[in-house]
C-alpha cells in the first residue's frame, strides 16, 4: 500500500465521519424522525467506525486493515439506507459512505 | 485529588456512558420515536463526553478537570431529560447521570 | 450471547482500556524509555481498540462481534509484551489484557 | 459562527490529529526515545482532543465551543514542544498544531 493510497484513506474516513454526523443531527431534526430510525442508527455507526479507521490508519496500528474492512462493510449499509431518502444531508452522506467503502476495501485487500 | 477519588469518577464516567448508550439504542426502538428525540440526541453527546473524559482521566491528560466540569453539565442536562419518561431505560440512565455529575462536579473543584 | 455475557465483555474491555493508559502513562515516566517502547505502542492501541469494542457494544452495532475478535488479538498481543516486564504497572496490565482477551474471544465465537 | 467558519474548524482538527498521530508514532521509532517523551505524550493528548473536538462540532454539541477552548490550549502546548525539534515529523506537526490552535480559539470565542 503506497503512502499515497494510505493518506487517501484516512481522509475518505474523516470525510465520511463528518459527512455521517451532519446526516444523523439533521435526520433527528426531520419532522417524521420515525421515517429516519435506520438512517440515524447507521450513521452513528458508521461514523464511529470511520473515525476509529482514520485513528488506526495514523497510528500505524497493527489492525488497521482488519478495521478497514469492516469500515467498508459499514459504510456500504449506511450509503444503501441513506440513498433511499432524498434530502440532501442523505443524498451527500450517501455518496460520501460509498466513495469511502470503495477506499476502505481497496486498503483491506 | 486522591487516587481512590480519581478511580471513581473514572469508574462513574464509564457506567455513565453505557446506560446512555443503552437507552439511545432502546429509545431508537421506541414506538413513539419522535418524543425520545432530545433523549437520543442528549445521551449520544453525554455517552461521548463520558468515554472521553474516562480517557483522559485515565491517561493523565492535562486537560482532564476541566473535561470533567463540562462532562459534569452534559450528565446534568442528560440525566434531566431522561427522568422526564417512565421507561426502565430512561430511569436507570438518569440515576447514572446524576451520580456521574455530582463525582465529576467534585473532580473539577 | 446471553445478556450477562455482553454486560461482562463490556466491563471487561473498559477494565483493560484504563489499565493501558495507567500503564502507557507509566511506561513513558520509566528511567530507561527506550525499553519500553514497544509496551507504550501496544499499550495504546490495546486501549483504543478496547474502548472501541465497548462503545461497539453498548450501542449494539451491527459490527459488536468483529471487533471483540479483533480486540482479543490486540489484547493478547499487549499481554504478552507487558508480562515481559517486571514493573507492577505492567504486570497489572497483562493481567487485564489477557482477561479482556478471553471474554472478547468467547464474544467472537 | 459562519457555517465556512465550522467546517473549517472541523478539517484544521482533524488535520492536526492525524499531523499528531503521525509525529507520535514516528517519535517512539526515534533514536534517542528519552528526549522525544514529551513530545510522545503530547501529541497523544493532542490528537485525542482533536479528534474529539471534530466529533463535537460535526455532532453539533452543546460543548462544542468549550472543547474548541481547551482543544486550542492544548495545542499551542504541543506545537510549542514540537518546535523544539528538527525532525520533519515535529516540524510539520508544530505548523499543524498553531494553525488548529489559532482557528479553535476564535471557534471558542
């Protein structure tokens, strides 16, 4: 993995950390929050593992990788339920999580 | 400080910071969702000031008082919204705030 | 995994988290840094991924059981350098690490 | 506070974590360990605070502002001891560190 793959990586996370949380604080404010459930479940989520991958990737931890992979899987069920709603907080978040799953997926292999 | 006392404002933090993401997650499943939302929004942000503060009082920080006088507002404003509903959940994690603000209140001082 | 089980892990990897950063903290306040290096670098990644695995827990995310899996790795591999030395901070730290390594594995399983 | 003012606050922390990560992990594998031992424990508090102050202004927390104030605190200490040092890794930090600082501090006030 180049240092140049490397530092993308961490920044797709850090990208789809802050992409995540705005969604989620915003889906929380929606008038029918019901309709949002899964949308803010999984953007927590995700946007704990991403920020945790970004952590692991600049300390040169020994898993790194391992949680890459799982940040990948995540950020793919996030990007999938987000798609679904079309305010624009869940439009951006959704092109954010898929971008960073192909990156994540990419530092797994 | 003593050590005994710092022990147990780290120990408080941390009971703190599950019961808030226990009832985050059991107010998410909610049937009446839209009335937890304060509830959910409050005991994410007291959850993470929590686990925060629980590191850096147990890695010397030197910024860990004054994360404990803010931790003990956040526990406050958490622990008020959750005695307001009646759910097993929302009692258990507002007892745990209040504990978790009057012991970081005292680490401040 | 019966909830007296996940209620256990959760406790345990906090346990082991704290004991990491009280023994990262005193490995850099050693004589003699330089021997222990590589404990300070295990020490935190052991803390950070056993914080990680708790939080994972408590807000029940879909990822819970990879990262216990990952964790219990780490954790063994903290243990194991930790017992190389003879300081009560990081024999104390072994003993949580290799603790926290059994319940993550069962939690895996 | 602008909204550009915000998500550029949130991108200098997050910058200046992994800026902190990278010089952290880069000390520990320095020659001479011993003199790099504030600079080691440092730049782990500092990332911390960063990475926790981006997650307070991307959740749009009640304590936003506060941790923004401590955050700049904390890294004017750690640019300040990175400075101290000819290594790239202690250079590039220290630039990253003062500019976090700077932009925290007119969040905070």
């Amino acid at each position: 993995m180049s240092h140049e793959q490397f530092k993308q990586c961490i920044e797709e996370c850090l990208r789809c950390m802050v992409a995540c949380n705005h969604c989620y604080t915003a889906c929380l404010e929606e008038e029918d929050v019901a309709m949002m459930k899964e949308c803010i479940r999984l953007d927590r989520q995700c946007a704990d593992i991403c920020g945790f991958a970004a952590q692991a990737m600049s300390t040169n931890s020994m898993y790194a990788r391992e949680i890459c992979r799982i940040c990948a899987e995540v950020c793919e069920a996030c990007g999938n339920e987000c798609k679904k709603h079309d305010m624009k907080h869940c439009q951006e978040c959704a092109e954010a999580c898929l971008r960073c799953a192909k990156v994540c997926r990419e530092m797994a292999a």
